[in-house]
C-alpha cells in the first residue's frame, strides 16, 4: 500500500519516450544554472582567465541541448 491507497495494475511500466527530450534539456538546464550561479557569484573577484573553462563548460552544455533538440525534431516528439 502507497500512500493508503490499494495497488492496481502492473508495477512496471513501459516509459513513454517521448519525454526522453523534456528529461534531458532539464537535467542540462538545471547543470548549468549551479554552475553559472556559482561562477557568477564570484565572477568579480576571478581573473579574466577563469572565463574559458565557463565558456568551454557551456559550450559543452548547449551542445547537449542541441543534440535534444535535434532528436525531438527527428523523432517527431515535439
């Protein structure tokens, strides 16, 4: 019992695909929203040479966005 509630049906069941991209672009999003929040938070005490890794870091992260993208629109999920 979950919750007071009887159980019904199968416990497993099969995971629908097409919010394999929602899944994805939010784990990406939420990444790169704690690490820009951190390096920006101490983004005037850092040297102008700290701003590569970000740079890199997110070119890495709209990378995967992209590629999310990019599967939605060819799997017709969207």
């Amino acid at each position: 019992m979950e919750c007071g509630q009887v159980p019904s049906g199968e416990g497993r069941t099969h995971f629908m695909m097409q919010y394999y991209a929602y899944i994805l672009m939010f784990v990406v999003f939420d990444v790169v929203a704690i690490f820009l929040y951190a390096w920006g938070s101490s983004l005037l005490g850092l040297p102008k040479a700290a701003s590569l890794p970000i740079i890199g870091f997110l070119a890495i992260m709209f990378g995967a966005m992209a590629f999310a993208i990019y599967q939605s629109g060819r799997r017709n999920i969207w």
